[in-house]
C-alpha cells in the first residue's frame, strides 16, 4: 500500500525528513513514533500529497505521489493534527463540502453520510455550526472528513491531541474499528495511543527511522535479557537458600528482593524476586526451587514496556 525510497525533505539547508525508506502492506496499523520536532508531521504531509520531497520516490497503491498526485489523493484520507473544519459550516454541510471537494457525487455523499456519522458518532451534532462543538467532536469530524470517501489509507496526524481521558478513550476505539476497513498510519508522541492502536512501530529520531518492527520485536532487538518475577512459599532452608539457589542458576545475571506477603499468622507466609537472565530462565529457575524443597506460587515474565523501547532508541537509555 506505501512505499517509500530514500526520501528526504529540506527546508533551505535544513534537513527536516530522511533518508527514510519503509513499506507498509494493505490492511496493516502502522504507528510512527518519535518525540515533538523529528519530523513526523513533515513525513506524513508528503504521504498526502501536502507536501513534495526534496528527493526519494513515493508510492501509494502503486501511484506515484508526484506523477499522479490526484490517483493518490483519491486513495488517502488525512487528518492533520489540527481538525481542518470550517466553524460556520454544520457538520453535514461541512462533509458534504469534503466529499465534494474529494470528487464525490452528491448522491454518493448522500449515501455515505449515514455510514460516517454512525462510525465517528457524530449523528447528534449534524446540524450543529463546528465553530460550537467540543474538541473532541471537532477531532470526530476531522476523522469523518478523512473517510468520507472510502480511502484505501488513513493518515492520522496525533489523533489525540487535546482530547481529554474520556475522550481519548474514544478516539482508540474509534481507531480500532477502522482497522477492519483501511490501511492506517498514526503519527504521536503518546506512547499508550500508538501500544493500544498499533500493529507494527517506525521509531523516528532526527528526521530518520531508527527501529521498526512489532513491540515485542523491537524489546527482543533492544534488550537480550530477560525479566521474570518468581513468588515462593519458603521451605525449611528459607529465604535466602531460595534466593541463593535462584541466583545459581546458570543464565541468571541479577535477583532481587521484590516483597513477602504474610499471612493468616502474621508471619512472612511467600516472597517474591525479580530475576533478570540471559535468555528465558523460567523453566530453569522453577524446577531448581521445587527441587530443592521451596514452592513456587507464581512465575511470570515481566514484559518489558513500549517506554522502556523508546527511551532506549532516541534517548540512549536502553537499561
């Protein structure tokens, strides 16, 4: 569905995009990631047509944005990060004047309208001026516009942007449930909105693409160790043999202390590690304890988090 090669963009001297190369395959959610000012806006205006690379080729469905820039828009919907309504406009005039504008019929406008309004839930405000609706209506028509006629694409340009909890909340499952019907390209700095959304990750930094891949691959590329946590019911030799015997597993780098529970006795009654390894030391570590007369309560590996991912890409922070 996009492709892009060696693209860059300037502006005068100033390097604001790329090199950047990257495919994106028909039916995927794609989240670019990256902090405020590394380009991710610049980079999605050039997907829609906005704006023109310096250099590098772009490809939408097999259209090239700068040879056939109508095919292309006919195949895109874009929500910039500022909802591009028009306050005098109602709601149903202003989608009527989107669909128009993106070469639709009235008639076709006509028939779709119903499908947009119950999907972004803006059925009740469609007879309101857009210059009185909440934010987060505003953010819902903006979405609207973006599929009003049927795009191949979806490009959102922080979808969340000044919504509110509730609201933002929303907009995910709204995000969601047009997976099922587009291709989507989310750019945000917010790293639950792009976890939640999101089947696959481009980390931008600088302009360029730094990683990319699933969340779980990219914790696999950054960090070889691996982070369980081990709850035991103490035998006869106690905690600290329990702690020893776990620390001598072949493999493990690091325990450390993580807690007891007590119980109906008042007395420590469980305690629980935190065990960094090499590799996934969970059967190794569970079959040690029991064997040497501890049991073991729970034993979980402990996901390492889509911040800890981002921190180690942009910021060098990877522990």
């Amino acid at each position: 569905m996009v492709e892009l090669t060696e693209v860059t963009k300037y502006y005068g001297p100033k390097r604001a995009v790329g090199p950047v190369s990257f495919e994106i395959e028909q039916g995927d959610t794609v989240g670019i990631l990256g902090l405020n000012g590394v380009g991710k806006t610049t980079l999605l205006r050039i997907l829609a047509c906005g704006l023109r690379p310096s250099s590098g080729s772009v490809s939408i469905d097999g259209h090239d944005v700068l040879a056939n820039p109508h095919e292309v828009r006919k195949r895109v919907g874009y929500l910039p990060e500022v909802p591009p309504v028009y306050g005098d406009m109602t709601v149903r005039d202003y989608l009527d004047f989107a669909g128009r504008l993106k070469g639709m019929t009235a008639e076709t406008v006509a028939k779709r309208m119903p499908v947009v309004e119950e999907t972004t839930r803006i059925a009740e405000v469609r007879d309101i001026p857009t210059r009185h609706l909440s934010q987060g209506y505003r953010q819902r028509v903006g979405v609207a516009q973006a599929i009003i006629h049927e795009p191949d694409l979806l490009i959102l340009d922080e979808p969340t942007h000044d919504l509110d909890p509730v609201q933002i909340v929303e907009m995910r499952a709204m995000i969601r449930n047009l997976k099922d019907d587009h291709t989507i390209l989310i750019s945000s700095h917010i790293l639950p909105e792009i976890s939640q959304t999101c089947d696959r990750l481009l980390i931008l930094d600088d302009g360029r693409i730094v990683a990319s891949g699933s969340e779980a691959e990219l914790e696999e590329r950054l960090f070889l160790s691996r982070r369980i946590r081990v709850t035991v019911r103490p035998g006869a030799a106690g905690v600290a043999d329990a702690r020893s015997r776990i620390a001598r597993v072949p493999g493990v780098k690091l325990v450390e202390w993580a807690g007891a529970a007590t119980g109906i006795t008042g007395e420590p009654d469980s305690a629980t590690f935190r065990v960094e390894g090499e590799a996934d030391v969970r059967a190794e570590v569970c079959r040690t304890l029991v064997e040497s007369g501890h049991d073991v309560i729970t034993l979980t590996r402990a996901e390492r988090q889509l911040e800890r991912v981002f921190v180690g890409l942009v910021a060098g922070g990877a522990n």
